[in-house]
C-alpha cells in the first residue's frame, strides 16, 4: 500500500507519468511492470516511460514522457508554451537534450546542444525545461520574427525577462553564431534604445502601434514645461500627439495623480493631443490603440492642411 501511495504522490507531481527506473526504485519488480502495461492499468508513454493514470487526460503528459524518456528539457515552441509566452503547444513536442545523447523512438522534435549551464534551466509545472531567456533564443530559431516579438513582449510583460538581458545574452560568447541570435538581436533593435522603455505597459502599447504599421514614435520625448523638464512616453512631435501608458503602480498614490493631471493640462494647453491606455486596455484591445492613434494622427494632419 505505501508503494501504491508513493506511486500516486509521483503521478500527480509528473502528469500521471512515471519512468521505469523510478517504478523499479518504488519496489515494482520488471514483471509486475510488464503486467501493468500489457494489461492496459498502465500505458506506454515513451521509452522507458509509462502512464500511470491513463484514465486521467493531460495535455501536458506527452511533453512531460518526451522530457523523461530523453534526460532533456522542454524547449523551443513547447517551452516558450508552458511558460505563456506563446498561445498554443507545437503539433510534437520540441525538447534539447546535450550532444552525445541519442534518444531514440521519442515523438518528439529533439534538439542538441553544446551549452546548456544551470542558468538555462528551470522547471515548470514539474517539467524541466529552458529558463524565460534561453527560450526565446531558441525561439527565434524556429518561428518568424512576428511570433517571436509577440513571445519577447509577453516574457517581458509576465517579468520573466528584460531586453536589456536578452541583449547581454545573446551578445556573450556562448551566442556568437547560434541560431536565432540574428532574428532576436533585430527584434530587440527595434526598440532603440532598451532603457529607454520605462514599463512593460509601455512595452506593449510600443508593439500595439508597430503592428497597426503607424509611423514610428519618438519614444520618451523629452521637452520643457513650465520650466522643467518632462518626458513624453510616446510622441508624434510634428503632429504633437502623444501616448501615455497609464501603470498602477506609477498612478497609486493620490499626489501623483494630481501632478500627472496637472501636467497634462499644460500640455493641451501647449496644442498636444493626449492618448492614454491603462493595462487592461493594452492587454485586450490592442486594435483600439491602433485605432485611435490612427485617428489622433489623421485629424491632426487634416488640420494642418485646412489653416
């Protein structure tokens, strides 16, 4: 009874899996595991693998028995999934392993490499896998470079990441050539300059606009007001339009809220057209962004031409 116990205790914290060397450590002899598979109780997974709650559906089980069977690591399409920078699991499973392991007979897209320190490690809902910034390396080795933003910007969002450190990544040593390194590198240089993105709601506001395909802003623009110095998240200068991206964090307290209020005003009284999204916004209604922004811009030229 112990045995079964423990048996279940392992299930539940590898999706209903377990390997036959940890059976074999549990006290299940070969031929009680023979048994259990060839009569259906247990079910083949992969290599060495078995499903030992097969009544239980799991759509993590098969990336989990790939990861098992092979001493390897979620990777790629399946890691940048589990940890939510991309929608949807690839078809099969993509999983690293180092050179000089040969799985074999895992459904699986394997990947090997020479480099995998402790740094581009971690673990998932109980699946080993690739850190937030060793995925989306490999990423942008396998997916286009739209995708790849959209992965880059969520990893950010979540506060897996930073594009300063994706940069200091893939500009060490152990990147130099390695797929993906080109695509990523251009991504990041799409925001000129990485310190210069303040917030991640700014980080996503900045993409929501790009893929509307609006004129570039100038980003933090700086200007006098009122004899100091302010900066502008995003601004259309000629147009004098600009966005704000409206964090809690940066508005809760009651004082701030009255000086960004103030300093708005002052700055429509200077002729500026002020655009502003909270989170909530950016995060489920990027096409209104693009939308209004569009608008903002349009009206502002129309009326250039008119005086």
């Amino acid at each position: 009874m112990a045995r079964e116990f423990k048996l279940q205790r392992l299930a539940a914290r590898q999706h209903g899996l377990a390997s036959r060397t940890q059976l074999l450590d549990l006290g299940f002899t070969r031929r009680q595991i023979s048994t259990r598979s060839t009569s259906g109780r247990w079910r083949r997974a992969a290599p060495c693998v078995y499903d030992v709650a097969p009544a239980a559906r799991d759509p993590r089980r098969p990336l989990h028995a790939a990861v098992i069977a092979a001493g390897g690591r979620a990777s790629h399409r399946s890691a940048a999934a589990i940890s939510g920078f991309i929608p949807h699991d690839p078809a099969r499973p993509d999983i690293v392993v180092l050179e000089g392991r040969l799985p074999a007979g895992i459904d699986a897209t394997v990947h090997r490499t020479k480099h995998l320190p402790a740094g581009d490690c971690t673990t998932i809902d109980g699946i080993a896998c690739t850190s937030a910034t060793r995925t989306l390396l490999d990423l942008a080795g396998v997916v286009d470079e739209e995708t790849l933003e959209g992965a880059v910007c969520q990893a950010v969002i979540m506060g897996r990441t930073s594009l300063p450190k994706l940069m200091r990544y893939i500009e060490a040593d152990t990147c130099t050539g390695r797929r993906g390194a080109g695509a990523l590198r251009r991504v990041l240089l799409r925001y000129d300059d990485l310190r210069m993105v303040e917030s991640r709601l700014e980080l996503i506001v900045m993409r929501a606009v790009r893929s509307g395909k609006l004129r570039p802003p100038t980003r933090q623009f700086a200007l006098d007001l009122d004899g100091r110095r302010v900066r502008l998240d995003l601004a259309w200068p000629a147009e004098r339009v600009f966005v704000e991206a409206d964090g809690f964090g940066y508005h809760s307290n009651r004082a701030q809220f009255r000086r960004d209020r103030e300093r708005q005003n002052a700055l429509v009284l200077l002729g500026w057209l002020p655009l502003r999204y909270t989170w909530p916004v950016a995060r489920t209604q990027p096409g209104r962004i693009v939308d209004e922004v569009r608008a903002a811009l349009s009206s502002r030229c129309s009326a250039r031409v008119s005086r």
